[in-house]
C-alpha cells in the first residue's frame, strides 16, 4: 500500500494556506523571548491543534494547520514543518534545535517533478519521544512512543516504540530499559 497522495502545490487553496502560514511564522518570529503569552494565540490561529507549547525561534512550515501537538510540546531554535500531510506529535515530546520534518517529497522522474507535482504522507512521532538536533524525518514515517531518536539522524524509515536510534540512514541501536537510567 503506497502511503503517498498526489498534490498540486499551485492550487489556490493551498497557494493560500502557505501564504497564512509564512504571516503567522514570521508573527510568532518576531516576538521576544520574554513574550511567552504573545505566543499562545499564534500558535491557536497556526495549528490543527495545540495546547501547550513553547517553541522557539525561528520556527518554519508550510500550512501549520496540519500540525497537531500534544501537551507540552517543545521545540528548540530552527525547526521547519513541512505539513503538507498531516503531522501529528505527542505528549510531552522535545525537538532539538535544527529538527526538520518533510511530510512531502517530489517525483524522481525529472520531466514530472518539473510539472510541479509533489507527494505527501503522513507523519507520526508518538508520546515522549525526544528527537536529537539536526534529525530529518522523512514524509510516511512513525516514530513510537518513547523513542529517542540521535542528533543528525536521517528517519527514512519507521521507528519502533521505545528504542535509541541514529543514522543515515536511521537505524535501532537499543532498547531503552524505562528502569534503568544512564
């Protein structure tokens, strides 16, 4: 089964949405650090959903309104959300800083891609995962709960609940024993 959706980036509705999108980015940019309740009602017109979040600048995305965001989520400085599908983050879940997310892609064969074309999937990062900086996922991925993925990791494929895992490409390197700390 082929998790991909065709979409047509140059139809007006999503011409639109990208345009809203880049406002309230630059809006919630803009702000000080210090200007933590100036944030709340950005981040209500921008995602699909959220409740409790803080994160920093500079922070990036296509739509916005297909992110949704459990409690507590945080991102640290330079994240960019590339939402063309939806992209949904758990509870209590922390992005180092530079952490990209591409929910869409764009065809291999040149003579398509130059018809502007891209593909989308769905990505899914589950309850209190920590996601190290400089990861990149890639569109119709999953990372399970309690993950933690490794600081320059590329996630091309998905990741099992509970584990350690880096890369290029991204692979298992252990279980997380929620027993034992190290």
């Amino acid at each position: 089964m082929n998790p991909f959706t065709e979409v047509n980036p140059f139809e007006p509705e999503l011409v639109a949405g990208r345009k809203r999108a880049k406002q309230l980015c630059e809006q919630l940019n803009a702000l000080r650090a210090d200007q933590t309740k100036a944030r709340k009602p950005i981040y209500q017109q921008l995602f699909g959903q959220v409740s409790s979040a803080y994160i920093e600048p500079s922070f990036f995305c296509d739509y916005g309104s297909n992110i949704f965001l459990g409690e507590k989520f945080y991102a640290n400085h330079n994240c960019v959300i590339l939402d063309c599908a939806e992209v949904r983050i758990g509870d209590r879940v922390m992005f180092g800083p530079n952490v990209q997310i591409y929910a869409t892609t764009h065809p291999l064969d040149p003579v398509e891609r130059a018809s502007g074309k891209e593909f989308c999937a769905a990505v899914t990062i589950g309850d209190d995962c920590w996601i190290g900086g400089g990861a990149i996922i890639f569109a119709g991925v999953t990372i399970g709960k309690g993950s933690v993925i490794g600081a320059g990791s590329v996630v091309t494929k998905d990741i099992p609940e509970g584990v350690v895992a880096a890369g290029n490409p991204c692979k298992v390197i252990k279980t997380i024993n929620s027993q034992q700390v190290e």
